[in-house]
C-alpha cells in the first residue's frame, strides 16, 4: 500500500544538504579530504584525553543547560552567561535563531553563494529566503542587502568570512550597514571562519563586541573550523539575554552531548595552542594563494580555510580532475569549486591540479580566468 501521509508544505523543494564528499584515492597513493573545510589536524592529545574521560559516563544525560561551557565562554568573551545559547554546531543554532524570530511570511535576507545550510533552514520555518547576490570579487553587496530589507524582514545574515567564496567584511563595512538596519531587524554575523582573517583585531569583523551598541546583533560562532571539532557538534550564539532565551527556548533538549561539551570547554582552555596550528593553516593558505596568482588564477581573495575557483561550466570538469588525483572538494553548480586548505601534500597536489587545469585549458598561456 502507498504510504498518504501529508507532510508540510513548507518542505516542498526543500534542497537536501550536501555532505562534502570523502576523498578515494588513486591507486598506490593517497587521497586527502577538501571539501567541508575542516581543520586537517586531530584533536590535541589532551583534549582526546577529555573525551575519552567523559565517554565512560554516557549512560547519563549531559547537563542540558551547558553550565560550564558557558561559563568558560562567558569568561573568554567577557560576556555574560545569559547572552549565549549553545547548540549542537552553529548550524544547529542558526536552525534555532530562525526559528526564534521567523514566523511564516516572514523574510531572511542573505548573500548568495553562500552557506548551503540558509536556505534550508529558512525553508524549515516557512519564511522565505530574499538572495542578494554577491559583487564582482564574489563579496557581500552590503547597501543592495540593506536596500532589501521590507516590513516582512526579521532576519539578515552576513557570512564573515563568506563561504564558499572566502572574502571578508570589513569592520566600517558592517557599521555602515548596520546603522541602515531598523533595531526591530536582527542581524546575525556568521563567523564561522573568523579565526582565519589575517588582520588587527580592530581591523577584524567582531559580532560579539558589537552587541553593547548594536542590540539586534546576533554573533555566530562554531567549535567546528579552527577548534577541529566538527565531529562533536558544538556551536554558539552571543546576543542580547532576551534574543539568546529567544535561541534558547527553540533548542531540542540535550541537543549538545556531554563529550562535545567537555570537548569544547578543554579546547577554550587550549586556545593559544590551537591558534598555533590555525596560523600553520593560514601560512599553508599564504603559499597556495601565491602560487596560484603565479599559475594565472584571479581568484577572489579568501580569508578563510578555504580557496575558492569561479571556473563557471568547467565546474565539474575541475572537481573531476581533483577527484582523479585523490583530492576531495567541493563543486557548487556551474558556479564554481571550493577546496579547503589541508596537509601540505594535500595543498601541493591541489596547485598541481590546478595549474595543470589552467595549461589544458589555454595551452597558449594567454589569457587566464
Ligand atoms: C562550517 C560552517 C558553519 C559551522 O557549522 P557547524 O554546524 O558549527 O559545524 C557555520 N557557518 C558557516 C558559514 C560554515 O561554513
């Protein structure tokens, strides 16, 4: 018999989620994962020696409140405990954040491309999605995102560092934005790669120090990227008290495990080491960047852990040719293909893809994307 059951409306179209795909490798040699931007490292040792602690008590339910993640991100931030709402990675947050604020009706506002998880969400909760679509140099169009903004508006998110595209916005840029957004609008800055931006910390897009004069701000922020814990689930958001019990009140109960809690609470308490290792990333992400300008890429300028090559209806044809020598990344339509910076080896065989690519592509040299 069929099955008839009815299921909401609101699902129709909804895009599947798009794992990043593992790598195979060649025979005889080995494969590397680029596709979902991961931090290439293990956990430290003494952060595996927390997990394996905290695995013998799984026969209990984690504390449901984060007690002592929070207090240990209240003191990093130097915010209070009230302002944060922790949540099963940040993409299980923004799920909660649009659930807080959107009603059916209502509009989300984002860049695109952008993070596959919005429109999804957004869908989830029946609002609908208004895309602005990146500049030129695959940046947010800040003035054409605020000019979006309707009476249906409840929500705008600015990806910061952007993925897939990897641009950064700068600090005046979000400011200018920001005084052009009614307070009844929230904001929410999803910095998911924000440990990554090579700049002055003035010079660096800060959310949770823009809330005391910005209250519609929501802050994003992941343990998944630089921390390498994406495996654990464990993201947050600082805002107002009043917006975070908003965040917190649409959580599914217990939806952070005690072992990503302690996980992550051992990784704050680690944070200098862990920086050492995200410079090694963005030393890694220097070399290839310059490499690449060599080759003759014009690539957009990346922040992130990630590089990204607009090569259009070449798209499968790149990913292809990194699948065939082991790599792993990330094709986006006929838009362009994302690869995160790994393993030395794993980079040097990207520029080997890559500039290979660009010969077969203009064996005179000429003329380059
Ligand atoms: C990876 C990523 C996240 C974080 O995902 P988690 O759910 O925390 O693992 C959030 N936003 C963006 C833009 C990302 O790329």
């Amino acid at each position: 018999m069929p099955c008839v059951v009815p299921v909401r409306d609101a699902l129709a179209g909804v895009p599947a989620y798009s794992q990043g795909k593992t790598a195979v490798a060649p025979a005889g040699r080995p494969a590397y994962k680029l596709s979902s931007n991961e931090n290439p490292y293990p956990p430290l040792p003494s952060v595996l020696r927390v997990i394996d602690k905290v695995a013998s008590d799984v026969n209990r339910y984690p504390d449901m409140s984060c007690s002592e993640l929070i207090a240990t991100l209240s003191r990093a931030l130097g915010v209070p405990g009230e302002s944060i709402a922790v949540g099963p990675g940040s993409s299980g947050v923004l799920g909660q954040v649009v659930q807080a604020l959107c009603d059916p009706g209502h509009e989300v506002i984002y860049a695109w491309r952008s993070f596959e998880a919005y429109p999804i969400v957004v869908q989830l909760a029946g609002a609908a999605s208004v895309q602005v679509p990146l500049d030129d140099d695959f940046r947010h169009r800040l003035d054409a995102m605020a000019d979006a903004i309707t009476e249906r508006t409840r929500l705008v998110i600015v990806c910061t560092p952007n993925n897939p595209t990897g641009p950064a916005v700068t600090p005046a840029e979000l400011r200018t934005f920001l005084d052009r957004v009614p307070p009844t609008v929230a904001v929410l800055v999803d910095e998911a790669y924000r440990e990554f931006v090579v700049a002055a910390d003035e010079a660096r897009v800060d959310g949770v120090a823009l809330i005391d004069e910005y209250p519609n701000v929501i802050a994003l922020r992941t343990f998944s990227k630089a921390y390498g814990l994406a495996g654990l689930r464990v993201g947050y958001a600082v805002a107002r008290p009043d917006l975070a019990l908003a965040i917190r009140k649409t959580a599914i109960p217990f939806g952070v495990s005690s072992i990503g809690q302690a996980a992550a609470v051992a990784s704050l308490d680690l944070a200098e080491e862990l920086m050492a290792r995200v410079s090694g990333v963005v030393a890694e992400r220097a070399r290839i960047v310059s490499a690449l300008a060599e080759q003759g890429w014009r690539l957009p300028e990346t922040q992130a852990n990630f590089v990204y090559f607009p090569v259009g209806e070449r798209t499968g044809e790149f990913a292809a040719a990194c699948a065939a020598a082991g790599l792993a990344v990330r094709p986006f339509g006929v838009e362009g293909v994302r690869a995160s910076i790994g393993e030395p080896a794993a980079n040097d065989l990207l520029l080997t893809v890559a500039g290979a690519f660009l010969d077969a592509a203009d064996p005179s040299g000429t003329s380059h994307p």
